[in-house]
C-alpha cells in the first residue's frame, strides 16, 4: 500500500493520518493534551478564524502558532477559501459579499467589518502563524450552477494558486526552513473541470494536492454527500488518479471512518473532519464492530477486507441501565472511568465533562482506525 511518512519541521507524519479540526484554536470540548492522549498527532486549524478572532499578528509576537497552542506536533492550516464560501452562501451571509479574480471581500457577521482576503494575504496570515503545512486561497463550488459560473470557479482557482505560490516563494525565498504548501483541486460535480483544475495545479507544483469542495461542513449539506457517498467516491478514484504519485493527497473534510478507508485504498492518505468531535457532543461515538446500535462499514473492492465499525447513540432508552463502558475493546479515558448510563447522564443534560469524555473516545476510535489502515 501507499503507506509512508511526511516530514515537517513538527515532526513524521505517519501516513494515512487523521487530523482533527481546532476550530478556532480549539479542538471542541477538549484539550490538546487530551487530544494527544487518544492517539492524535496532528491537526488542522482554521485561519480565516484565528485571523479574525485572535489575529495572526498577535500570534506571530507570541511566537507562532505551536507555541501558542502549546503544541510541539505539527498543525496544517486552511485557506480560509471554505470559510468565505460558507459565509457567502449562508444565511448570515451579507449582500455586499463578492468572490472575483482579486480575491474574496465580505462582511464579518459578528463584527460588521468589511475584509478582502486574497491568495496573497492568505499566505501572509498562514506565514504569520507558522504552521508546517500551509493552503492556498481556494474557489470552491458545489451544488447545482450554471457550466459558465463552475468554469469561472476553476478559472479563479488555478489564477489564485499561482498567485499564491509566487507570494509563497517571495516570504520564503531566502529561508532554510519552509513550510510545506497544498492547493486545492475543485470543480465541483463535474468530472472534466475537476481534471482540468487537478492538471493545472500540477503544472503549478505543490506538495500537497488536496480535494475540496466536499460540503462535509455544513448540516443540510451533509445529507446530500450521504446521499451522493458513491458518487463523491467514483469523483474521489477519479481524481486520485490526477495527482503524481510522489505527493501527499489530501481529502478535505473525508469523513466517516469507512469513507476514509475507501479512498485510502484509492491512493488518499491524509484526511481531516469535524465527525468525531461534533458527533461526540451529540451522544453519537463511533465503537467496534457489534458494539453498539447501529452497523456501518464499507467491503474492500480490492482486497475483500471488511472495514465495519458500529455507531451507537447513546442518549437513547437502550443505555439508561447499562453499567458497561462504551466500548470495552477501548481503553481511552472515557471508556476506563465511566459506564454508559452516567455518560449517557452527562450527554442529556449537556454536561461539559460528558463532551470532553465523548470527544476523547471518538478521537481514540479514529486514532485506532488510522493505525489499523496503516497495518493493510
Ligand atoms: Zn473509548
């Protein structure tokens, strides 16, 4: 299989890798010591957040954005491209916001404050954060649009890489140590302008070619990728095949663990999502297989092997007696202090102690996953 190491100046990342999100510069309801504790080694923050509600200025002062999370393992940083397009598409969003050739100008909901964010101050955000791995300004799209609006998205995509990748290269130029840096491959739904966005960045040259556009983020959006799961998978072996094999591939946002195993096997092997943290908080864990309520899973097309796990949810009647830990196969905090009645207890009165017990199983489960998919 394609199992190796990527090299940052945080450390080895083994490969494939599962990072969770700190959103904010908080990996929700948790700790990084926590986060560490259940096997993590990695993670992800969001810079168009930390901008906003901290500032990469500030943050550069401090020293960076390890030392100020306290975190000696390394941390990817996003774009900021999908949080403008959330933003853009959402109702909170401002009529005065606009994505163009320039860049993404938009209202700040919480502050009323007008921003341009584009592929050149992205850069220089993420540059004053000093991550490992940086993104360039990306151009998502997804949904239904018209063939000329899904081509000007991809048009503006590969005008944004490049631009970020000169601004890139100018900030660098003279340092010894750099971050590595990805872009993103977008085009939406259609196989042709996804092969026409992975070929241009390509061309570019990044060290990471990620998949974006997945509307994992977004709640009545995450529905449709259920629905659509086959047809996001048929997208994602398509566009696996695009990217050199020497590179890191990286599928934004994938996603439930049998999601993640599927593109493993079709080359993809970094992957980052929001499932386990959110999930925990509503009572949802991910356990072994016949452990909980509900199977799930997914039957290697290559190998035969099963890649089943269990969902249960746990602020259901079922639970209310039930003295047995989560999952007894796991020996993370939550499932060695707790029985699932009283975590159960502390998920229905929206207890803070019950999310961080919740949170820590469910990255153990996903830490778990990855080290089995890295055994083949
Ligand atoms: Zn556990």
């Amino acid at each position: 299989m394609n199992s190796n190491v990527l090299k940052t100046k945080h450390g080895e990342i083994q490969l494939p890798a599962f990072m969770p999100d700190a959103t904010y510069g908080s990996i929700r309801s948790t700790s990084f010591k926590d986060a560490y504790d259940s096997g993590v080694r990695e993670i992800v923050t969001t810079t168009l957040h930390i901008e906003q509600k901290i500032g990469s200025e500030y943050i550069k002062k401090i020293g960076g954005i390890n030392k100020f999370f306290n975190w000696e393992r390394p941390i990817l940083t996003d774009s900021g491209g999908w949080q403008v397009f959330s933003l853009i598409n959402s109702e909170k969003g401002n009529k005065k916001n606009k994505i163009s050739e320039i860049g993404c100008s938009f209202v700040d909901p919480d502050t009323g404050e007008f921003s341009l964010l584009t592929p050149e101050s992205s850069i220089q955000i993420q540059a004053n954060l000093s991550p490992d791995i940086m993104t360039v300004l990306d151009n998502p799209i997804i949904g239904k649009s018209s063939l000329a609006k899904r081509k000007e998205s991809v048009r503006i995509n590969t005008i944004w890489a490049k631009r970020a990748k000169t601004k890139f290269k100018e900030i660098y130029q003279s340092k010894e140590e750099k971050p590595l840096l990805g872009s993103v491959i977008q085009g939406g739904d259609d196989f042709v302008l996804r092969k026409q966005s992975a070929e241009e960045l390509v061309e570019i040259d990044f060290d990471l070619f990620n998949f974006g556009g997945i509307p994992l983020n977004e709640g009545t959006s995450w529905k449709n990728f259920v629905d659509k799961g086959n047809f996001y998978r048929e997208m994602l072996h398509f566009v696996s095949e695009l990217i050199p094999e020497n590179k890191i591939k990286y599928a934004m946002g994938v996603g439930q663990p049998d999601d993640i195993a599927f593109c493993y096997e079709h080359g993809w092997n970094l992957f980052d999502t929001v499932l386990p943290t959110r999930n925990a908080r509503h009572g949802y864990l991910y356990v072994n297989k016949g452990v909980g309520d509900k199977s799930k899973g997914y039957i290697s097309d290559k190998t035969n092997k099963d890649y089943f796990y269990d969902i249960m949810h746990l602020r259901t009647e079922r639970y209310k007696f039930d003295d047995k830990p989560v999952d007894e196969n796991c020996n993370c905090e939550c499932c060695s202090t707790v029985s699932r009645a009283y975590l159960r207890h502390l998920i229905r009165i929206n207890e803070p102690a019950g999310y961080r017990l919740t949170t820590i199983h469910n990255l153990r489960f996903y830490s778990n996953w990855m080290e089995e998919l890295r055994k083949g």
